[in-house]
C-alpha cells in the first residue's frame, strides 16, 4: 500500500469559516472546495505536508458521515519552528488565544488557538525537554 495522504475530515455547520481561519492564520491553501467538501494543505519543508477537510451535515454521501464533530477529546497540532513567533502572529490577527505561550518540561514551547468550529489548534515548537523528565514514563 503507498499511502497518498492522511488527513482530518471535520463535519461542522461552519466549513467556510474554518476554512478562512486555517488560511488566514496558518497558511493553509484551499485543495479543493464547493459547497459540500473543502479541503486544505499546507506543505512541509523536505517534501510532504499535513491536509485537513471539513464538510456540513447536510452533505450527500450518507448517514454514516453526518454527525458533527463536538469538538471535544481531538485537537489539531500544528509543528513550527518558532512558536513565540508564531503565537504574536496568530494574536495579532485576532485568533482567540485558549493558552498563552509556554514553555513544558515535556519539550515543548507552545500555545493553543481554537477554530470557529471549536477545534483546539495546538502550535508547538520542539525544545529540549527537563532532564531525566521522561525517566518516569520509560518503557520496561
């Protein structure tokens, strides 16, 4: 099998509205949109890149695709290279900021938005974690 891509389809009654946040404040580019099926990608550096789609409920491709997403137990995260950076961006353009910018023991310095359909987006930048922090957590 040669997987060709690996995305996240949100069903929401506001697909043009996490449409324009996902390219407004992260560079998404619009793939392929109509009134039932938009999807997004954003390329990655070296060759691949992440997509995400979003559909309404009232779509056509039957019951099995139409419940709406509550927005709970899933996130979208969203690897920079500068998350400080990223996080005055995403402020300054009026994202609503759900967590301020910070740095974890775990190795991560990051900052969470959330989509207009509730999505939280967490923007992370890799860090060197606390020494000995993943000790506790090792595999036996």
């Amino acid at each position: 099998m040669k997987i060709e891509d690996v995305f996240v389809l949100i069903c929401t009654d506001r697909v043009f509205e996490c449409r324009d946040f996902y390219v407004q404040h992260f560079g998404f580019v619009v793939s392929f949109q109509s009134t039932i099926y938009v999807q997004l990608h954003v390329d990655a550096p070296g060759g691949g890149g992440f997509s995400i789609a979003f559909m309404p409920p009232n779509h056509p491709f039957g019951d099995a695709y139409r419940e709406v997403f509550s927005g709970k137990g899933a996130f979208v995260t969203i690897q920079v290279a500068d998350a400080a950076q990223a996080f005055k961006r995403v402020r300054d353009a009026g994202a609503p900021i759900v967590l301020q910018l910070a740095d974890e023991a775990w190795g991560q310095r990051h900052f969470m938005t959330q989509d207009p359909h509730g999505t939280l987006v967490d923007v992370v930048q890799s860090i060197d974690p606390v020494p000995g922090y993943y000790d506790q957590y090792e595999v036996k």
